[in-house]
C-alpha cells in the first residue's frame, strides 16, 4: 500500500527522509529543503502539519497490513510514531531492518565491482546488471527537489553512470561487443558528453570492424564538448582516436594486434607481415583516467 501524499510539500519531505532512512535528518535540513528561498515564521507549525499527515497515511498503511495473529508489543513497535520518530532536534525514518531500493542497487554495485578488482569479469557483469535492473524511471520523479533532494539525486545519477561504465567494460572484457551495439548508440544519445560511454562505443564498433563508424562517434563528441564548453576531448580519447585511424588506415593491407585487457599483445599475422614488424595499437577495452572505486580494463 502506498503512503506516497498526493500534495507537493509532504511528498518532499518524505522524499528527504526516505532518502536518510533510518537516520535522523535536523528540522534545519528539512526547513532548508522545503523553503530554499527562507523559512516563513510558520515554518515549524507547517513542518510539524505536513509530519502529522504523513503518519496518518502510514498509520492507514500499518492498518492494512496487520498480521492476523500479531505477536506481543507489535502495534507499539509498528505504530506510525515509532516509524516517523520524532527525535531531538529533528525526524527518523525508522525502515525496521526492511528494503530500501537504494540499498540493494548499492551492495549489488559493491558486489560488482569487487568482482571487476579480482578479474572475475563474468560475476561483475552479472551483479552490475542486477543493481542497474533496479532502476525505474528518474530519481525521486514527481517530487519538487529542494536542495538537499537535488544533490542526492546527482549522487544517484553519478553511481549509476559510474555502475553502467563499468557493467559495459564488463561486457567488453566478455567479448560481447556485437550484443552492446544494440545499447550503446541510445546511451551516447542520452549522455551526449560522457566520454566513456562514446569510448565504449568506439571500442565495440571498432571490434566489429567498422570504423568509420566509430570515427563518427568521436567527431560527433568533439563536436558536441567543442559547442557546449569550448572543450577537448581527453588525451586518452584521442589516443583512442588515432588507434582507429592506424587500423582503418593499415586495413586489407596487414593484419592488427589485438591487446587484450591482461595486456597481452597478440602478434600481427598475414601474407604481408614480417617478423617484428610495428602494427597499430588496438584496445579491447577502454580505461578513462577517472576516479573509480576499482581499476578495470587495460590501459589506453
């Protein structure tokens, strides 16, 4: 049953505590939240209104769900004020040890990328997809974000870019580049700018031989960071860049080495090659200089 208000206000402020579950979040947080532009003189009287209807609609949830036969002190411990806890100085959402969707997408991603750290690139792929199969829609969708809101919606936002970067170099490591075509021209459609998605995309295009196309994706890029910021592409990116014009370049003519993420070269071959001879640098993989939980991938 849902305890979601149809009114804006307390919709927010349940947002907020339900965002710092089970932890107390100051009446100066929660002010700051509803009223960015300052308080009115009202504000604790309407704080405390808009806390009063949130427990009638939880205490019409408990209602609803009530064991049959409920164990002894389980009204006391389920009640609406022992959930919405009034607490010195401020409020607590007291979840009871249940489900919090935040929490499960962050100890899925934890899982995955202590699988990435130890080279298990199967159970990354796997528990990476699990957190990010927990998303629906946007953070917090229909709920007027105050400040507080806002930055944690772009906490959520930076964790699951950060969760989609490496379930992709995951699945790159598995050779599945073939299947990520059919994802990542919508995601570098979404996030225009985000250099290792394009990176990815690159890479997977680049493996499937085309390469042209993947020349497109990083003039498309250029182009976009060039008119939204006056910026460049990183020195990684153009490395990338220059690898996929060396092989476009040296196409039909001699074949490549292919470097795998271990960092083993494997060595040109062809009617045209002779021993030793210097052949364009190709990654399976592509690993952007960025602050990341785990190292994954092979250097580019």
């Amino acid at each position: 049953m849902s305890i979601t208000p149809t009114a804006a206000a307390p919709r927010q402020l349940l947002a907020l505590l339900t965002a710092n579950a089970d932890q107390v979040v100051p009446v100066t947080v929660l002010t700051e939240e509803l009223w960015p532009s300052g308080a009115p003189r009202a504000a604790r009287a309407e704080l405390q209104g808009y806390i009063a209807e949130l427990r009638v609609l939880i205490a019409r949830a408990l209602r609803g769900t009530a064991p049959a036969e409920p164990a002894p002190g389980w009204a006391e411990r389920r009640s609406a004020d022992a959930i919405l806890v009034s607490q010195p100085g401020g409020y607590r959402l007291d979840t009871g040890g249940g489900l919090h969707d935040v929490w499960q997408f962050e100890r899925a991603a934890g899982a995955g990328y202590r699988a990435m750290e130890a080279g298990d690139l199967p159970r990354a792929a796997l528990r990476l997809g699990e957190a990010l199969a927990l998303w629906r829609g946007e953070p917090y969708a229909g709920v007027a974000a105050g400040p507080r809101l806002r930055l944690e919606i772009e906490r959520l936002e930076t964790s699951r870019l950060s969760v989609l970067d490496q379930w992709v170099e995951a699945q790159l490591g598995l050779g599945r580049h073939a299947e990520l075509l059919s994802e990542l021209p919508g995601l570098v459609a979404r996030y225009r700018t985000n250099e290792p998605l394009h990176a990815h995309l690159m890479v997977a295009l680049l493996r499937c031989g085309r390469h042209d196309e993947a020349l497109a994706v990083y003039e498309g890029l250029r182009a976009t960071l060039h008119r939204e910021g006056g910026m460049e592409p990183s020195a990684r990116l153009r490395r990338l860049h220059r690898s996929v014009l060396a092989l476009r370049n040296t196409a039909g003519r001699t074949a490549y080495a292919l470097v795998t993420g271990s960092g083993t070269a494997l060595q040109p071959h062809g009617p045209h090659v002779s021993p030793g001879a210097q052949t364009p640098y190709v990654p399976t993989q592509y690993s952007p200089a960025r602050h990341r939980l785990v190292p994954a991938g092979s250097p580019v």
